[in-house]
C-alpha cells in the first residue's frame, strides 16, 4: 500500500483520528483521508505512520492503547490539541480471535469485547468534548457484516461487532443536538496485507465465488473511500445507521 497520489482538498482545515491506522483498512482509511485533505491522527499502539504513507504528508502520530483509558485520553486530546481541533473519529482498531464457545474463556471474550466495543464507547466519549468545541462532526464505527450472522468459533467477535452498531445507534440519538452524526460501516470480506495468502488460496476463491455475488473479496479501498466520503460530504442526516459494504453476501446468503 502507497500514499495515494495528492487530490482535491475538501478535508482542508479539518483534522480527523484513526485508531489502528497502522496496517491494514485503518491504514487505508489515514491514506485516503489524507489524500483528499484533511489533517489525519494516526492512533496505534506502535505511534507510527501507516504503512505506505509519505512522512512529509498531514500525519499526526500518535501511540494509542485502546484497552487503556489513559492512554485513549492521552492520545485524543494530543491530536486535538495538535491539529488545533477535532473534527471526527473513525473507531478501527480491531481484534478476532477464534475459540470454540464450549472452551472459550472469559478473558478472551473480554480482551475481544475491550478492543472492538468498549474502546468506541471510550474513544467517542474522549473525542466528545472536542467534537462539540468544534461545533459538531462525525463519528464513522468499523464494524462487521458479523454483527447479524452467527459464525461458528467467532462468538466474541460476532457480538463484539454487535455492540458497536448498539453504540453507534445510542450515541447518534444522544448526540445530534451537538451537531454530531454517528454511522457504522460493516465490511464483509476485505483482503488487506494481512489477509493476502489466505484470500489468495484455491479454497477461498471458490467459497467466495459461491457465496458472493460479486465471487470476490471486497479491497481496502473499497471501505477507504466510503469513509473519506461520508466526512468530506458532510451528510448529518444521516446518522444512527449501519452501512454494509459486502459485496451483497449477507443479503443474498
């Protein structure tokens, strides 16, 4: 993945925070964000840039536990106070880990539930203050199409990602006398650099071609832009709402 080549502007003057920026769709989403202007925190554990991105470009680095709430605060309000304010959040980060329910433990369960569910909940209550400093903006919650089918081994994931589209309903109607609009994106299947050899693999190729409409995985682009459009667009209307972007797997399974 490389920084994209330079756009229009229309995130010019406006600073958004990415947790788990550092691979994958998050890395994606601080790329393209990035890309068409806007002033980009990239949340990590590590506190670096994303992979691809140009050192000189709108990046704003910072290290990001979102199991911790220290370090959450820490993070949020030294981009904020960096970029000279905080316009929106994209909640990313993400963990899976796959047990069988009959064996699985709960400090797995939890350590899933943490990072997926409960780090929005604290990331969204962080930004907060400076969202309605700035007189409102948007919160955009990575889900998964996960949250309303069942999947064998996957029972923290699943619900962890149910939770977020709980979140994301409860903090929209909560919010929206501060001008502050709230939206879940569910991807379905997307390979990233982390997933490349598994998607790349015979078997999956033909699982996907049967399962999927499009008989393919979606690309971090894909999900990338979808984000990008919903700040640069500035859509407060909608809010509340979980968009799936799956390639129409979950509707025609």
């Amino acid at each position: 993945m490389s920084d994209p080549a330079p756009s229009s502007s229309p995130g010019k003057g406006r600073a958004i925070a990415v947790t788990g920026s550092s691979r994958g769709i998050g890395a994606g989403i601080a790329l393209e964000l990035a890309r068409r202007g806007f002033t980009v925190g990239c949340l990590s554990r590590g506190g670096g840039l994303p992979d691809g991105a140009d050192p000189d470009g709108p990046y704003i680095p910072h290290t990001c536990d979102v199991t911790d709430e220290a370090s959450i605060k820490a993070a949020i309000d030294g981009f904020a106070k960096d970029a000279g304010g905080l316009n929106g959040v994209v909640n990313n980060a993400g963990l899976m880990i796959e047990e069988k329910s009959a064996e699985l433990s709960r400090a797995t369960f939890e350590a899933v539930m943490a990072t997926n569910a409960t780090s929005v909940m604290l990331v969204s209550r962080d930004a907060f203050p400076h969202l309605v400093a700035a007189g409102g903006g948007g919160i955009v919650n990575i889900g998964s199409f996960w949250d309303k089918i069942g999947v064998s081994r996957n029972a923290p994931y699943c619900a962890s990602k149910a939770a977020i589209a709980a979140i994301t309903r409860c903090h929209a109607v909560e919010w929206a006398r501060h001008g502050i609009h709230v939206v879940n994106i569910a991807p379905g299947y997307i390979e990233t650099d982390m997933n490349h050899e598994f998607f790349e693999s015979e078997a999956t190729k033909e699982w996907l071609r049967q399962r999927s409409p499009l008989g393919r995985p979606g690309l971090v682009p894909d999900v990338a832009k979808l984000v990008a459009a919903l700040f640069c667009e500035d859509i407060p209307f909608l809010t509340g709402e979980t968009i799936y972007i799956d390639g129409g797997q979950a509707v025609a399974n």
